[in-house]
C-alpha cells in the first residue's frame, strides 16, 4: 500500500497522465533500442574475438579466454547499470519537462471550466507556475479575456 503522501504526489506530477505515461513509455522503448542494439554489438564482438582466439588453437584454459569472460560479464554488467541509470533519469527529466509542459494547459482547462460554471462571479486572472512553459500564454488568455469583456460590454450598451 502507497502511503497517502507520496500517492498524492505521484498524482499530482501525473497531471495528464495518458500523455505524460506515453511520452515516458516512448522514451524508455527508445532506450531499450539502443541497448538491445549495444548488446547485440558486444555480443557479436566478443564472438569476433572468441573465434580469433580458437583460430590461434589456444587451449580453452588459456589466459586470454578467461580474461575474454571475466571482461564480457564486467562488461555487460556496465552497460546493464548505464541502460538503468539512463532509464532513472530520463523518467525524471520526462515527468518534469512534461509537467511543466501539460500543467499549464490543465490549469487553462480548469480555469475555463470554472468561468462557464460562475460567469457572474468576478474573473480572476489566469496564472501559471514560474516553472512551466508557456509561462505567457496565460497574459495572452487574460487579454483576450479583457477585450472580449470590453466588447460584450460595450454590446450591451
């Protein structure tokens, strides 16, 4: 069980979150190519430099078969923890671009939703966060919000 905490963080960084899940899935199948691709590259490697070694008749005890293995295993445990690290911070650098990216367009949907639910109360102005892209989207939805309030106004009279 989540504790409540970080279940309403996860919740709250997932503010789109059929979006922000594709985008995350997209990067992280991005990075299983490559990986896939650099195994299959050091794999056909390591077999390049196996038959090169068998093709000398070195005896399979042999210092460089055993260096060739010992080095394969390090090998293929480095590029595991570099695909897992690159994985860990792709996902956070993902969640947090497109937070930035999705939050104001969620906060626009909700901002007009709530104009259409009190279109008497006074209008506030629309904000987003300092950290959000399309930061100025909000001024150019405040002003045309003005001078169509100006116009409907001026309709009136």
């Amino acid at each position: 069980m989540v504790p409540a905490p970080i279940k309403r963080r996860v919740i709250h960084i997932l503010c789109y979150p059929k979006f922000q899940l594709m985008i995350l899935a997209n990067t992280v199948f991005s990075l299983g190519i490559v990986y896939s691709f650099t195994l299959i590259s050091l794999r056909d490697s390591f077999r390049t430099l196996r038959s090169n070694g068998e093709a000398l008749a070195l005896p399979h005890e042999h210092a460089y078969f055993k260096i060739f293995e010992m080095n394969y295993d390090k090998i293929q445990s480095a590029v595991g923890l570099g695909f897992l690290a690159g994985v860990t911070v792709a996902v956070i650098g993902t969640l947090i671009l497109c937070h930035a990216m999705v939050g104001p367009l969620v906060r626009m949907g909700q901002y007009f939703e709530d104009l259409e639910k009190k279109p008497e109360s006074p209008r506030r102005a629309l904000n987003f966060r300092k950290g959000d892209f399309l930061y100025d989207l909000a001024q150019s939805v405040n002003r045309g919000l003005c001078i169509v309030e100006k116009k409907s106004t001026l309709d009136r009279k």
